[in-house]
C-alpha cells in the first residue's frame, strides 16, 4: 500500500490541488512520522504548534480555483529550514551554543519564498556550527546520519535537512552550500543536491557573504522535485548586489525538455588536495561516464580547470567568512575547537590580504570558465569516499587535521563554488554494502535548466527514486 511519504513532493502537491488531501493531512502525517522516527539527527527544533496553525490556514485557502490554478505545484507541502536561516519567532543557533537563545524577529529570503509558495515548515535542520564543516556533528545534539547506515554521517553542513528527506520525514528540503554543503549530503544520503548558480537565490537580508561562495538550494528525491523547489527559491530582491539573469521558463518544465547532443568534460584528478579515490567512487563516476555516452552525449577528458595554486587563496577566504560569524567574547569558549582555529586564522588576514584573495580567487575562476566553456557540462565524483562512520573527520584535539581530512573528503565540491557554476550530486550507485554514492555535474554559469534537462533524462534512464532505506 503505498503511503504519503511514498509520493513525490509533487505528487503530494498535486493531491491537495486535486483536494484529495490536505495540507493539515500532509502536516500530520509529517509530524508524526518527525516525532517517532527521527533517529538520524535531522531536527535540533520541530514546531508542530506553527506548522499545524499554517497548514490549517492553508487547508482553508486551498484550491483557490477549480484546480487550484495559480497555486505552486509545492503549495501544501511539508519542508523544514536549515538552522542558519532566520526564521521569525523560531529559535535558530547557527549551529552553535552561542545563539542557543537567539530568536529572530524577521525571515530571510529563503524562508519567506519558502512561505509565499505555501510550504509548511516542520522546523529546524541540524547543521554543524555556522556551517563550515562537511560533517554534521553539533555540540551537546546528536550527529546526523545517513539512514542507509546509521552510524555513518549524513555530510555537511546541510546534513540534517539531507537526513530529513532521505529516512522520510520531509519530502524535500532547503539547504545552502558554500564549498559543498548541499552535495555533501545528497551524496551521503541518496538524494539529490543542487548547488544553483550565484545570484539565483537572493541573500537578503544580512547579504554576509561578500566572496559570493555560498547559496542555498534544494535537496530532494528526484530531480523535478529539486527543480520545482528552485523555482519556489529563485529570484532576486530589492537590495541585492547582483543577480543571475532569469530562466527561460520554470526549471520544473526544464526537466522535460531533451537536452540535444552535449559535450561533457570530465575529470577525476582531486581539485584541492591529494585524496585516496575509493573505487567504488571511481566506478560511479566511470559508470555515469559510459551511461552519458549512451545517451547519446560525447564524453570528454579534460585537465583540471583549477591549478592547486588557488587552494590557499580559497582557504582564506573560507578563514575570513568563518570569522565573519560574530561571537561576543565573553562567549568564545562555547565555539568549537575548529570555529575558533578558522576564526583565529581569519583574524590573522589584513584587509587588503582578503581583498587580494578575493581578486585571486575570481582570476581563477575566470580561467576555469574559459576552459570549460566548450563544454556543456563537467562530470566529477561528488566525493571521494562513501559516507564515514561518525567522528572519523571531527579531530577537536588538531583542528588543522580535522580541516585538512574535510579537504581529502571533498576534493571536488568546492571548485563551483569558486566559479558560481551550478551543480548537482545524483544518486547513481550504491556500494555492495548499500552505501549511496554520488556523482557531480556542473554547468555554465545560469545553465541551471540545462543542468536539469540532463539530470532529468540521467534519472529517466537510471532511476533510483524507488530505492528505501531502512526504517522508511
């Protein structure tokens, strides 16, 4: 018998349209499944109380027309938002005991598109503190897991939204990404992870990321669910500094369009340190390889677009951003042993040394584009290992070892978020054990729909959406 959590997200949006169920329905069976199944780490805070108020008022307002037309094709759906945005009237801690009280008194950009579209948040997702590391272990909450093996981590810093979605407790969800963090995840856990182009989801209202490294995006089952959660997400707003230039269409109808014959560059030498390959990452990445060429695209082999000369350049902006996260300093002694290395480094930066590097970082970027630019699309492992077990990054005891194994994990990720190019990590292989693995396609700057066209017809010829974890 096939359940509510069984269905797509539009499957679930295209019942209450139909008024066949509600999103009180939806709400309830949602919350429920959150209380009694969460044993992955996904929420550090529910609000059933807020999401059964909302979803009643949208119950009511449901179906506005004959087939609720003018309505998103997610309105009614349950989500949850990642702890770094501001949510109104919700506690959200940036992952760290320092805003443990902290309640904002606004929404940011993704959770007010999120609401406009007349999704129904669950609550907050877990992420590490102030989302730097690739691992999704809190202080003092429980570490999120992948549900395909529990003692495994579910990846950072988006891992307890990609924990959510994959063991079933929300059908899709929001998460961000500044050097992998939305990929990261959906590799770890199964599911379906873009990082869109800079400047297609807005940052408003703190604008705090002034090197352009960072955006939020959807993490998912299918790739038209990611897709139609980036068209509730993308847009510009009043105020900010710059803005991909809008799709010819809704990336949901990207996903039905035939990408035509395309030219894919792929690598598989690591970008930013020397990493171990585990073969089964390789043989994801040759197997998507061999699936694109008989889908009829050619398949390229091309040298790294970044030389490794721009990893120190990344690094210090990445030092710079975590220093950024102000902690008063009667409170520093709450942050992590690798928040306040980071932040320690950071502070070492002059102003004109970070100025420099973010020239240096866009020179780089600049180079990568140009030599990509004959190709539609860049295939790449999204990791380097299947998911570990939990703790075997966090090193509190060496934080520059911790940092230095986040960087052997994912030598890929980060690469487009140097050049603004969108990505996505899909779930094409599993190991013998039942591990997920990903592999990663990125894209010309504002190509997201075409990005979407290829996954869609990748998901079309190798689906995995009827794959469940345990517990599901």
């Amino acid at each position: 018998m096939t359940e509510l959590h069984d269905l797509t997200a539009l499957e679930q949006g295209a019942l209450v349209r139909r008024r066949e169920v509600s999103p009180l329905e939806l709400t309830e069976h949602y919350l429920e499944r959150a209380d009694r199944l969460d044993t992955v780490g996904a929420f550090v805070t529910l609000t059933p109380d807020l999401a059964r108020a909302r979803a009643t008022a949208l119950s009511a307002g449901a179906g506005a027309g004959a087939d609720g037309a003018g309505e998103s094709s997610l309105f009614g759906v349950p989500t949850a938002i990642k702890d770094l945005n501001l949510t109104a009237g919700v506690p959200t801690a940036f992952g760290s005991p320092v805003f443990a009280d902290f309640v904002p008194e606004v929404s940011d950009g993704v959770t007010l598109a999120l609401e406009a579209a007349g999704l129904v948040s669950l609550g907050k997702t877990s992420t590490p503190e102030f989302g730097s590391p690739c691992y999704t272990e809190p202080e003092g909450l429980p570490p999120a897991v992948t549900p395909w093996d529990r003692t495994r981590m579910a990846g950072g810093s988006s891992g307890g939204a990609a924990a959510a979605v994959a063991a079933g407790l929300v059908p899709l969800a929001q998460g961000s990404d500044g050097g992998g963090s939305i990929r990261i995840p959906a590799s770890c856990c199964g599911l379906v992870g873009l990082k869109p182009t800079r400047g297609r989801i807005s940052g408003h209202p703190n604008y705090g990321d002034p090197v352009g490294l960072a955006t939020a995006g959807p993490i998912a089952r299918t790739v038209r669910d990611a897709a139609a959660m980036l068209d509730v997400l993308a847009g510009r707003r009043v105020g900010d500094p710059a803005w991909a230039p809008p799709p010819s269409g809704s990336f949901l109808a990207a996903c039905d369009r035939e990408p035509g014959r395309l030219r894919v560059a792929r690598f598989i030498a690591p970008v930013i340190t020397d990493s171990a390959i585990d073969p089964d990452c390789v043989q994801a990445w040759e197997d998507a390889s061999r699936l694109l060429e008989s889908l009829g695209h050619e398949v390229v082999d091309v040298p790294l677009p970044l030389p490794r000369e721009a990893v120190a350049t990344f690094e210090t902006c990445w030092a710079v951003l975590t220093a950024l996260s102000v902690v008063p300093p009667e409170q520093e002694h709450l942050i992590r042993p690798l928040t306040r290395w980071l932040t320690a480094w950071g502070n070492r930066v002059t102003g004109p040394e970070f100025g420099l590097a973010i020239g240096g970082m866009r020179r780089f970027a600049a180079a990568a584009l140009t030599a990509l630019a004959p190709y539609d699309a860049v295939l790449t492992p999204t990791l380097a290992t299947p998911p570990l077990p939990v703790g075997a990054i966090r090193n509190d005891a060496d934080p520059a070892a911790d940092f230095q194994a986040q960087k052997e994990f994912t030598p890929w990720t980060s690469a487009w978020n140097v050049t603004g190019m969108p990505a996505i990590s899909l779930p094409l292989h599993w190991t013998a054990e039942g591990l997920p693995v990903g592999v990663m396609l990125a894209a010309r700057p504002a190509e997201e729909e075409l990005l979407l066209a290829l996954s869609a017809q990748v998901e079309e010829a190798a689906p995995w959406a009827d794959r469940r974890p345990p517990g599901w």
